[in-house]
C-alpha cells in the first residue's frame, strides 16, 4: 500500500495558505491542530511519528484532513525521501 512509504517530511503544511478554519483539526485532531498563531501544526500523532512511515490510521486521518482543507494548505508530496 502506498501509505507505507509516505512520511511526515512528505506532507508539506503551507501556513501561508491556510486560513486557520480548523477543519482538520475537526476530522483528525491526531494528525493535525491549529496552534497559537491560528495556523495549522501537526498533531501529536504525526509529530510523535518524527519521520517514520506513516501507518494507515496516521495516513488515513491525514488523507481526510487534506480532503476537507478549503484552502489546500495540507500538501502530499509523495515524490519527496521517495
Ligand atoms: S483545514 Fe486547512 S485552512 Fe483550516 S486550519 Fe487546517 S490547514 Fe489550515
């Protein structure tokens, strides 16, 4: 499964567009909150997983947040450490 090789250095969170809306933290709190600054951060679970390969909860939450994001602001880049 392709999830196996993905990892945190491979899910680019742009600050710059998020808008701070929190629909990720809503569907994956794990994998991603809105910190001081209003702006989106990994969670504990990602941030937990250092660069390790995500396993499918991980990845499965992480889809799902990128999936509701209204600004694309979560980016895969399943091309980066491939
Ligand atoms: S859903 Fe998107 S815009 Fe909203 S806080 Fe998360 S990353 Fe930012």
């Amino acid at each position: 499964m392709a999830s196996e090789r993905i990892r945190t250095s491979q899910i680019k969170l742009d600050r710059e567009l998020c808008i701070g809306a929190g629909m990720c933290e809503s569907v994956a709190p794990e994998a991603f909150v809105v910190d001081e600054d209003g702006l989106v951060e990994f969670g504990p679970g990602l941030a937990a997983l250092g660069d390790e390969p995500l396993d499918d909860e991980s990845y499965t939450a992480a889809a799902a947040a990128a999936a509701v994001c209204p600004a694309q602001a979560i980016i895969f880049n399943l091309k980066a450490n491939a």
